[in-house]
C-alpha cells in the first residue's frame, strides 16, 4: 500500500474529518461496522475498518474481512460475457434463447424486438425483477432447474428497450449463457477466468461457510423500539448466483476496481482488451434525466461535473458499493454489514473529503510547462473563408483560440508536436479535428516565414491585422 501521502496534512485532515463522521453515524445509528478503500493510480493506498464484524465477539472490522458483495457479482457476470465476446464465442446482439432454448417467457408487448445479451446487461430487457419464487422473502432461492422450468409462466412487464428496468433473473440469465457457451459452471468460470487471475484468493462465488472465521456477521435494520440488531439469516443464492452471491473483502475489491482501470491485463495475461473495458464503462442506456445511465453492467451517474460508473449490492445483512472515476483514475470501495448500512454515503463523502487531496499529494502539480521558443514563428493570426483563429502561447502550450467569440477558452485547441512543422491537434471540441494533424508551411525561400497552416484537410491563411 502507498504511504507516500502520510505526511500531507491535508490527506490528513480529509481522513481524520471522515473518521470523526463515520464514527458518530455509527454511534448515533447504532451500526456494527464497516471497511472502505481507496484505489488511485492502480494501487490500493488506503484501507480501514470501523466497528466490529462480530459485535458479540468484539471481532473489528478490517479491509481482509469478508462481506457478502450482492449484486456487485453482476459486474463480474458482466465481465465473463465480454471476454466470451471477445473470443468470439458470443455477440451481444445474440438473442438469449440462441443460446438458451428455455427461455420461453412471454412476450406482451406486440413488435416488441427480440430479446438480446445486450439488454441483459443494460436492464433494457422489459423483464420481471424476479424469478417466479418469493425469495427475497422467505429465503429459498430458486436452482437453474427450477428457473428453466418456470420462466415459461413469466411475461415481459414492460415493452423491451422502452426503459431501464432492474432485473435479477436478466443477469442470472446472462449467468447461465456464460455456462453454456463456456462448457463449465458459472463458478469455474469466474474463478478460473478472473479470480485466480486477478489474485483475488479471499473471493467466493459459492456460498461460503456462514461460519467462516473472516466473514462478517450480517445484521438487520435498527428497527423502532430495539435496542439490538437481528441477525439475519445466511441464504445461497443457487439459480441467481450470477446476479448477487458473491462475497469478498475491500482488498480483493480494489484488486478489481484496479482491473476496471487499467488496461485488461493482469500480470501477463489478458483478460480483456482495453476497448470492451471502455466499452463498459461507456452510456448504452441513457435515463430522460440526462444524469443517469446504464453501460455493458455498470451504473453511470453524473455528479458534480464527473462521470462515475459502479454497482451497489444488497442481501440480507449487507450493503456493499463500488465506484469508479475512469477519468481521474480512482475507485472507493464500501462494504457494510447492516441491512440499514448506507454504503453509498460513506463512499460519497470519500470522494469528496479524501479523494481530492490524495490525488494533489500522489500527484503533485507539475512543473509549469516553458514553451519552445521555435514555436514563436508559428504564433500569428490566420484566416479562411469560415472564420478566424489566432495562436498564441498560453500556458506553456502552442494554442489556437478564436478570439472573436465572446469566451475563446470554451474551444481551444492545443498543439503538439510531432515532427517538423507538424503537430497533433488536442482539443475537448469534438468539432476541431480532434487528433489530426496541423501541418505549418514556410516560404522555401528568404526568412522562412510560415504562410498557412494545414488543419487536417483544410487551410487557413496566415494573416496582418484584421
């Protein structure tokens, strides 16, 4: 774990402030505990626990003790479809009952488009949440057999493609592909394709022991009028493994968290290409309130100018949550074990109060950039018949504005050179040419002056005044 940040005062502060509030919530609400990590650059720097795994025992709370992750298993069914499309074993547009010939559910809804991989995976399916069996009420889940047998009974509840609609047995579906397509069970897979190659040793796909010495014991809600928390009962999964059985430690977690934002490797091995990681992590399902949206298996939302992605997780005695920033390389990871245990507030508040300055401190601001005083010949004016642009030095970088529009830094492009005379054009305005090149050309003859520039395919002339 990185511990360069220990001396920061500021990283210090941020903890001690998060610290202080967890603690009082879990006073004031009476919660047994929690462990969180933080992932920045591909490496977990911190990690800690609050309260007891086992109030009883007095057991604390660590980063290795084991929480039931929930429907955070989703993003692994996820994953393990996409490496098969990878290999090209399946296609996302694949209707389910290619490769499920069971699936004979109902569909209600008349032209309503057959029903894909893809929706699975981005809960556009129209599907019933459930599962024909009560068990998220009486705790017995359903095998694979007996969802084969009674999927037939069900029926679309909404028209595919028509809305986001969270379902369950979508997933679980989406884990029985993996079986058939792959020849092994859902657990073989994950564990030989992602677990073992991520080092993931304290993760289990299989229901585990209820008794095993690191899991924490799972607690119901703080009901009015009691004092004490119910223990709540262990249950398997069984037939809905793929959507919500897996259980894990804030370690392990973070070792795929690290997966999610890096390249596809782990180690030496490839487990998948670094595009269908970013295929996943891309809005395929956009809610009408702009802010929210689905990928290939994660949740995305808009917060606060960024772009997280992740998944939350509830089964009884637990509520776990996993988030990402591609952007600003980060991840926070929150497992709980209270049905009331509010995990995605604790992971909120550490992006807010310690993410920001652990990044300043690992990342310290760099050097100002000097430009290089050759670029001076490219400064100037310059004009075709659609408008104007001036290039300057700002900021250390060879930079073109339009100064005639009322704020020039809304749509700025930075040069960066590539060979002689030639630059690669960056810009955040999808509209100039990103990552093509600007081409100056210079008179052959007297001073070398620089007479145009080439802007991917177009010219703009150099120009006096205006």
């Amino acid at each position: 774990m990185n511990n360069q940040w220990q001396e920061d005062t500021a990283v210090r502060s941020g903890i001690d402030l998060f610290s202080a509030w967890v603690d009082a919530q879990m006073a004031y609400k009476n919660l047994p505990g929690l462990a969180a990590g933080i992932v920045v650059d591909k490496e977990l720097v911190w990690a800690q626990g609050f309260g007891y795994a086992d109030v009883a025992r007095q057991i604390p709370a660590t980063p290795d003790t084991i929480y039931r992750i929930a429907s955070i298993t989703k993003l692994f069914t996820a994953v393990a479809i996409l490496q098969l499309r990878d290999q090209g074993k399946l296609q996302l547009d694949d209707p389910v009952a290619s490769h499920l010939p069971w699936f004979a559910l109902q569909n209600s809804y008349a032209d309503a488009p057959v029903i894909t991989i893809r929706h699975l995976l981005t809960h556009t399916a129209g599907l019933p949440r459930e599962a024909q069996f009560p068990y998220w009420t009486d705790g017995k889940f359903p095998t694979l057999s007996q969802i084969q047998e009674s999927v037939g009974q069900q029926a679309t509840a909404v028209p595919p493609e028509t809305r986001f609609k969270y379902s369950n047995l979508g997933l679980s579906l989406a884990g029985a592909i993996v079986a058939q397509v792959s020849g092994q069970t859902y657990e073989e897979y994950v564990q030989e394709q992602l677990l073992r190659p991520l080092g993931m040793s304290s993760t289990f796909v299989e229901t585990l022991d209820s008794h095993h010495e690191r899991l924490a014991v799972g607690y119901g809600r703080r009901l009015p009028g009691k004092l004490e928390r119910e223990i709540m009962p262990f249950t398997d999964c069984q037939g809905i493994t793929p959507a919500a059985n897996m259980a894990t430690t804030v370690s392990d977690l973070a070792r795929f968290a690290i997966f999610h934002l890096s390249d596809g490797m782990a180690g030496d091995t490839r487990l998948l290409r670094q595009s269908t990681l970013r295929e996943m992590q891309r809005v395929h399902w956009l809610n009408p309130d702009w802010q929210t949206g689905w990928g290939l298996g994660f949740s995305i939302v808009r917060q606060k100018e960024k772009t997280y992605i992740g998944h939350g997780g509830a089964v009884l005695g637990y509520r776990t949550q996993l988030r990402l920033c591609p952007a600003e390389g980060t991840a926070v990871v929150v497992l709980t074990n209270a049905d009331d245990g509010d995990p995605l507030a604790y992971a909120e508040k550490l992006f807010a109060w310690v993410v920001p300055p652990l990044l300043a401190a690992i990342r310290p601001s760099p050097t100002p950039a000097q430009p290089d005083p050759a670029w001076q010949r490219y400064v100037g004016k310059y004009r075709d018949a659609w408008g104007d642009m001036q290039i300057l030095l700002h900021k250390g970088a060879l930079t073109a504005v339009d100064p005639s529009q009322p704020d020039p830094l809304l749509a700025t492009i930075q040069f960066v050179p590539v060979g002689e005379h030639t630059f690669r054009m960056e810009t955040e305005n999808s509209f100039l040419a990103p990552g093509e090149l600007a081409i100056f050309e210079v008179e052959a003859e007297g001073d070398g002056r620089v007479t145009r520039v080439r802007l991917g395919n177009t010219f703009m002339e150099r120009v006096e005044g205006w």
